[in-house]
C-alpha cells in the first residue's frame, strides 16, 4: 500500500523538478562561457596550438546573472580563465603595457592575464587564473566578458584559451 502511495508523489516531485527547470534560464550556473580551446591572435601556422590558425583576435562572450545574484557593490562574481601560451609580464617582449593581454566585463578592465602567468610564449601546461569581477560592473542580464590579446606592433600576441567559466555567489 506504502509503494502506491508513494509513486503518485515521486511522479509528481519529479513533474514539479522539470516544469521548474524549464522556467530556467537557458545557461546553467555557474556560467561556462568556453569549454573547448580558442587560439586567440593573427597567426595563420601556429602547429603547437590546437587550431593551427588564429579563431579570433578577441574572444567574447554574453552572460546573465542568476536571479539569486543581484548587481552592485555587495556581488561577489569572478572569472576562472584556463590559458596556456601567454608571456609573464618580466618578459622583454612585454616592455609596454600594450603588449598584455586584457580580460574585460562591460568594457572595464578586471586584470592583466600576463601578469599572472608563468608560460614562455609557447603552449604548455594549461594555467589557471581567477579575476574578481567588481560587483558594481555587473547587470542582471547582457553582461559581456572580452579577452583581448596583447599586441607589440604589428603583431597581435597569441595564445589559447581552453576554459572560461564566470560565477557568483549568492546573497
């Protein structure tokens, strides 16, 4: 008698689960905005990395924030980025600040992607890097994160992404 009882409620627990996943957003959090690799530059025959020939010479992405998130001074975001091929910034090459690479959220710069590598301009070990995303930067949806490569003239400097997830805690 307890089975009987039992399955009428687990279908409609389950029910309810999926008639309010599918009022969901259609990103799930946190917000992975890139999980496979993107040579980011101007090169043409780069074989050490995975697409040989540069996707783009910027990288951006569009997110929102989860409704438990709201925007402002008290929001706690921040961006994961894995990255290999970057300069550190003691490197010669990257005499001017041009020569970084920029990682932004609605057109604000958070940080310098080669002033937390350790790489020597070649792909290699994949780095993880974390940027606290000002709360104040934030809105609640169309949010736009961009990594720009650094340049020296004439030349953009490439390296690859292989994963950029955003996320927040909530309040």
């Amino acid at each position: 008698m307890n089975r009987i009882v039992c399955l009428p409620l687990i279908a409609w627990v389950v029910g309810f689960a999926v008639l309010q996943g599918q009022e969901a957003k259609p990103t799930t959090w946190p917000a992975h905005l890139l999980i496979e690799p993107f040579h980011i530059g101007d090169s043409k025959n780069r074989k050490d990395m995975h697409h040989p020939s540069a996707d783009d010479a910027v990288f951006t992405a569009t997110f929102d924030l989860p409704e438990a998130v709201k925007p402002g001074p008290a929001a706690l975001a921040w961006v994961t980025v894995r990255v290999t091929g970057l300069l550190p910034t003691t490197d010669k090459r990257l005499k001017e600040p041009r020569g970084r690479a920029r990682i932004l959220i609605n057109q604000t710069e958070i940080g310098d992607l080669n002033k937390l590598s350790h790489g020597n301009g070649r792909v290699g070990p994949i780095e993880r890097q974390q940027f606290r995303i000002p709360g104040h930067l934030l809105q609640q949806s169309g949010n736009q994160l961009e990594i720009r490569p650094g340049a020296t003239p004439n030349n953009l400097l490439d390296f690859e992404l292989h994963e950029i997830t955003v996320a927040a805690t909530p309040q």
